[in-house]
C-alpha cells in the first residue's frame, strides 16, 4: 500500500487492518474486536462508527484532567515550534529542567533528583537498578544486596526486571525461568481471609518484620504499589500499612521504593498516595498521569542519599549505566508541566474531594447486585469483584470472562470500561460530572445484572 492509499482507508478496511497488523497489548489477537477511537474530549471518546463512548477508566488509568484539555494543547503547540526532542544523554532543555525542579517541589521530602524514562516499567527499571548499586558503591560495598522484596500480587511492570517483582501468578508465571528471585511478602488482601479488618494492619506488619528481618542483608529494596494494589484488582491496603513498612524497612536498613506510576497525582485524593499516609520512600515511580495522560514519559525520583553514591571521578565507574533515546522529552515535560499547572488554576484536588465523596457513595448501590462479592474502593478509584457466591466469596472459573462480558455490556450501553479479570475497574477523569459518575455506575450495575440475568 502506498502513504496516499494508506491515509484513504475506509472503516472496514482500518479495523480489518487493526486485528491483524497491530498486536494489541494484553490481547489475545484471535477473534479481536477492534474498537478505534479517532478523538475525544473530556471523559468521552468517539470511535469511528460515530459512537460516544464515557471513559470509565481514564484511557488505562492515565488521563487526569480529561482528554483534549485546551492548556495541554496549548502548551503543545507552543513547544512543537521549537523542538521536538532533545536528549538527556549529554543535552538538556529547560522544559526537562523546569519539571524536575517541579517534580521534587511536589514529591515528599527528600526526593530530590529525577531520571526520566518514557513509561512506568522502566521507571522501575530504574528504581531497581539505582537501588542496587548504590549499595555496590558504599565505602563499605555490601554487593550482598542483590534481592529485592515485593508484595503478593503485586504489579509493576511488563519488562523482565519489573516482571520479576510482579507477583500476579495469570500475567508472571509464564516468565518465571527469566525472572531474578524475589522475596515475597504475602499480599494484604483479606478479602477471602477469615482476618477480623481490626486487626489486618498488625497482622501483616508483624509477617513484613519477620521476612525483611530474615534477609534484611540481602535485600537492597522493598518495592510497593502505595495504599492500592492496581492491577491485583484494586486492592485497598490495610490503614496504616503503608507507614508501618516505611519504618520498618528503615529500622532495618532496607530502601524502600513507592511505585505511585497508577496512583500518583491525584488519584488516591492526595497528590501522592504516599501523602495519605505521611510516608517518604527513597525512591518514587512516577508515570501514567505524569504528563495528563497525554504523552508517554515516567520519571524515578531518588533521595540525596542514593545521588550521592553515585558521583565520584569517570575512573571510579559510580555513573548510572542505564538511559533511553527520549528520555526528558521536551514535548513531554510541556504536556507534564501544563497538567501540573491545572492542578493549581483548576484546583484540582479540592474540587476532586465532592466528587470523590459521591462517587464512593453511590458505588454502594452495586452492592445490592447479587454478584458482586467486594468493592474496594479510595479516592477516584474503585474495583467491583465479581464472584459465584456472595458468602463462600467462590470466583468464577476464569475462563467464564465474566468481567470482559460485564464491559463488553457496558460499551453497547455507551461505557468504555476494562477489567482486571474479573474485577471491574472503574476510575474515571477527575473531570467527570455527577451525572458521568451516575451513568458510569448506573451503566456497570445495568451491566453486570443484564450478564447473570438468565441465571438467576
Ligand atoms: C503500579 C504500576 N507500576 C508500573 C506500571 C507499568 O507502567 P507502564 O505500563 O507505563 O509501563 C503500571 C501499569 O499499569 C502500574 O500499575
């Protein structure tokens, strides 16, 4: 096909094209569905059949202040006319600068230096990486330090390095005789627990102690999701747990690095989820939302301590070996700077707090539905599991799809939503309305009825 055939394409020809050129994340690209959105605004998207669809999860949990936002584009528009990249290997431009510098005024105390990266694994990457040699290059090396802990089901990441702290069995498992072993600490879900709720902080802090303290010398990190455990199907943290691991790991020595690429700015209410509990890590991952959900950049956020071990004369080789091609993209850290200016022109945090409140409110009407077994749910983010039985908390056999089918009801009815097996996520921009949130909710109760309507 020539550019000028390929730029004429027809709608059928486009989505004929889509199942079997573009190999679609986390898809199983038999039997794919094509949904091609051409623009959006606001929380809505429009296909290219003319559909307009509500974004129930903020175009896989990145979109902050709706899609389209007139001072992102500006702020595009403005930069496009200078430079389109500029390198941070050797180069620099103010933009890169000027988000940084941005970057640490916003980030708990102590996170004062940021390498950029273009999405959330490889800010873990980096994380671990730096994690690791920084205890190689100690005036007392400690290279024993080569393991790191992660949680049960947790989720960082699709590259190996971030695989191999990812706990979850369905998306892991397959890789395991690639990953590097990993010290794993039960994940705090008690949802199918006999735990009294009371008593789930100090149950898991006192298992975390035990472990971390049993390899303590061989650990250079623990890495967590802060407050919620993303793609394990939105589980909520146990209160308290987080500012439990944050001493803990101090009192033995152990970084701890907060991976807030699916909860940082703003979704948990605050900024950072490690705000709600008052915690300062050593290291932060940042993505996603970073730059409004526009542009693919991530950023790891380290504390003076970690720079410091780093720097040295060339022949001491303390450089952090590790950099991507577009890594401080100036259009990036327009879009990143632009979106951190709407927090404060929007007040964006504040006006979250009523719809926050209401959208946790009326997810309570889903509990009425036979089938939903659990709502987890904090700040802009909630995760209705669905199961067989609502006493025994018995799942459905995966294979079922019980949460795809539930989403695939929700879209005929105008709602884009996309599960985590058979959790439905929902998350919408922090620009939706009150009558978005009711038709999101109304849409997913509507949904998930209309899926076990025969069966009941
Ligand atoms: C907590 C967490 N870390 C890292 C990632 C990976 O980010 P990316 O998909 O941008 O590589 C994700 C993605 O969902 C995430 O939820």
């Amino acid at each position: 096909m020539t550019n000028s055939s390929l730029s004429k394409l027809s709608v059928d020809q486009l989505k004929l094209l889509d199942q079997n050129v573009v190999w679609h994340s986390f898809s199983q690209m038999q039997g794919y569905q094509p949904l091609i959105i051409e623009r959006a605004d606001g929380c809505w998207l429009y296909d290219i059949d003319g559909r307009k669809l509500l974004d129930g999860v903020s175009n896989m949990w990145c979109n902050v202040h709706g899609h389209n936002h007139p001072h992102i584009n500006q702020a595009l528009r403005d930069q496009i006319d200078n430079v389109a990249h500029i390198t941070t290997l050797g180069l620099s431009h103010p933009n890169t600068i000027r988000l940084a510098q941005n970057l640490v005024e916003i980030t708990p105390a102590g996170l004062n230096h940021v390498f950029f990266s273009s999405d959330g694994a490889s800010a873990v990457e980096v994380a671990l990486k730096m994690a690791f040699q920084h205890w190689c290059q100690q005036s007392n090396p400690q290279t024993s330090r080569r393991k790191f802990a992660a949680l049960g089901n947790a989720y960082h990441g699709d590259t190996i390095g971030s695989v191999s702290v990812g706990g979850i069995e369905h998306f892991h498992q397959k890789f395991d005789p690639l990953l590097f072993e990993c010290v794993r600490l039960p994940g705090p879900n008690i949802y199918r627990t006999e735990l009294d709720p009371a008593n789930a902080t100090e149950f898991f802090a006192q298992r975390y102690r035990e472990i971390l303290k049993q390899h303590q010398n061989e650990l250079a990190a623990l890495i967590v999701e802060p407050i919620i455990q993303g793609a394990a199907g939105m589980i909520v943290h146990p209160p308290g747990l987080l500012h439990q691991l944050r001493e803990i790991t101090r009192e033995l020595g152990i970084l701890l690095i907060a991976d807030e690429v699916a909860v940082g700015f703003g979704r948990t209410g605050q900024m950072f989820a490690c705000e709600v509990e008052d915690v300062e890590p050593d290291i932060m991952c940042l993505g996603k939302g970073l730059t409004g959900g526009y542009l693919p950049m991530s950023a790891t956020v380290a504390s003076t301590e970690i720079w410091n071990s780093f720097l040295g004369d060339h022949g001491e080789a303390k450089t952090l070996f590790h950099g991507h091609t577009y890594s401080g993209n100036p259009l990036c850290a327009a879009a990143a700077i632009a979106s951190l200016e709407l927090f404060e022109l929007e007040d964006t945090l504040n006006r979250l707090k009523p719809k926050i409140e209401y959208f946790q409110r009326r997810l309570n009407d889903l509990l009425d539905v036979k089938q939903v077994g659990d709502i987890r749910k904090f700040g802009f983010v909630a995760g209705v599991e669905l199961v067989q039985d609502k006493t025994t908390h018995e799942p459905f056999d995966w294979t079922t799809h019980r949460g795809r089918n539930v989403c695939q009801r929700a879209l005929e009815n105008g709602v884009w939503l996309r599960p985590l097996g058979d959790v439905i996520v929902l998350m919408p921009p922090f620009c939706v309305d009150q009558a978005e949130i009711d038709l999101l909710i109304d849409t997913a109760k509507s949904a998930i009825e209309a899926e076990f309507e025969a069966e009941t």
